[in-house]
C-alpha cells in the first residue's frame, strides 16, 4: 500500500514538472526555479502554486511573468520527492541528516529573444538534465519551522540542448519570527563546464557578423552567486503564503560576455508570491 501511494505521488509530481514546462510556453521562458523557493527546505508536505517575475533568459536585461511551483511530499522515515519550479528531486536516504537521490531538471533556452541583436546570435536550445542531488540538513528539536539545509545538485544535459554540466550548492536558513511568520534567506553560487558557457554565453564568429557583437569564447568557471530573503506567513493549519525576492549577479566569463555585458544585465532579479496548501 505504501509503496503505490510512493508511485501514484511520483507519478503525480512528474505530471506537474511537466505541467510547468508547458506553462513555459505561454509565459517568459525564464528558470523557474529561482521563484519557486519560498517553501524550500520548511520540512512540511505542500503544493505551492503562484506568480512572480524574472529575466526573460539568463542574462536578459527584461524580465517577464512567471509561474512560481512547488510541491513536497514525504515518502516516511525522511524520504520525499519535491518539485521546484522544473526540477523533480527525490531524497532516498531515510532516517538521516543526509540527503542523497536523484534529480532532473528542464532548462529553458533562448529563442526569439525580444532584443533583435541578441536574436541575430545563435539559438540556445531547451535542455533536459538528469543527475544527483545531494543534502545535508539540520532542525531545531523543539521548533521545526528553525531550519538549516546545505545542498549541492550536480547536472548534466542528456537531451543535446546546452551539451554541458552545471553543479549549484545552496544554503538555506529559516526561522520563527512570530507566531504566524517565518522568515529565511537563500544563498547560492553555481558552476558551469565549458561546454554550457560557449552555448549560453558564447558569440561564434558567424554571431559576430550577424549580430554586430564582439566574438567571444568563454571557458568554465563559476557562473553567478544568488542571495534571496524570503518569507511565510501561516494563514491556518493548512494555508500559508510565501514570498522571495532575489538577487543573482553574473560573474566571471558569464558577466563578460557581450550578450550580457551589451545587451543584457550581469544583475538578475526576480521575487514571487506563492499560496500553498499543507497536510
């Protein structure tokens, strides 16, 4: 009985990730996981639905409407599968502090870009990741809601979209601040291969003529660090409201690229309001 109702809710969580993926057609094609951390790491199971904004693609100087997703369901003795934004992530390891399962992640491109000259450099495609996420997290004993959680997701593309591999550690730190409201902060850097800066920030020689940008070839490196305070208010027992609102700034090579450092924004910026139902 518990095994089928592990499935039926992995199954339900995979039909959401790829519910969000198609909303991505009908809104800025942006990550969606930066907008869908409110309820990152709270230890409750929820689903969390909501709207914020962010860049258009990574590095965009605009920014457009987003749907903010998450959801967590624990599978017993400290086993869950969460989705944030596009990322489908499961934790296997019961009973423990430690954090280890797989994860897979949609990607969003760069396609019809409003600005003409960034349009005129090559398309990035959509990519599919698959890799392991790994965890380490810690709670107060006599209050639940005073958390900490250190994780690290290691990511490769399997679908030929960016070819590269992306590794993101985070810390986050909750805490009551009242009866009814939380408040945490989230903190992250991220690197990436070669292979995922030449095809996200890179410029060919071919873009170069087209676009009238400089020609540029980025190697791997960190690609940005993020900060991003955040906030719930529990409404009931069962209804909360989230809040985030971040900062991710490009750096090293990512920050030097002429499609950013011209015609984007090494600053990204985004924030959401989710409402979530807990059980």
């Amino acid at each position: 009985m518990g095994e089928r109702m592990s499935s039926t809710w992995i199954g339900m969580l995979a039909g959401a990730l790829l519910g969000a993926v198609a909303a991505l057609g009908v809104t800025a094609r942006a990550d969606l996981g930066d907008v869908s951390t409110a309820f990152l790491a709270s230890g409750d199971d929820l689903v969390a639905l909501g709207a914020g904004f962010a860049p258009d693609y990574e590095g965009a100087g605009d920014s457009g409407i987003v749907p903010a997703v998450y959801a967590h369901v624990g599978l017993g003795e400290g086993r869950f599968v969460e989705l944030i934004g596009t990322a489908l992530r499961a934790n296997f390891i019961g009973a423990s502090r430690w954090q280890v399962g797989p994860v897979v992640n949609y990607r969003p491109g760069r396609q019809d870009a409003d600005d003409a000259t960034v349009r005129a450099v090559h398309e990035v495609d959509d990519a599919w990741e698959a890799g392991l996420a790994l965890g380490w997290q810690i709670h107060d004993p006599e209050n639940a809601r005073n958390r900490l959680r250190v994780g690290l997701d290691l990511l490769q593309d399997v679908s030929d979209g960016h070819g590269g591999f992306v590794a993101d550690l985070s810390v986050i730190y909750r805490q009551e601040v009242a009866g009814r409201l939380d408040l945490g902060v989230l903190a992250g850097v991220s690197f990436a291969s070669g292979d995922y800066m030449a095809e996200t920030f890179g410029v060919t020689a071919a873009d170069a003529t087209a676009s009238g940008l400089s020609a540029f070839q980025p190697d791997g490196g960190f690609r940005d660090i993020r900060i991003a305070p955040l906030a719930v208010l529990h409404l009931s027992e069962n209804w909360r409201l989230g809040a985030v609102a971040g900062w991710r700034r490009l750096i090293g090579d990512a920050a030097d690229s002429p499609v950013v450092k011209d015609r984007g924004d090494e600053n990204q910026f985004y924030a959401s309001m989710t409402m979530a139902y807990a059980w």
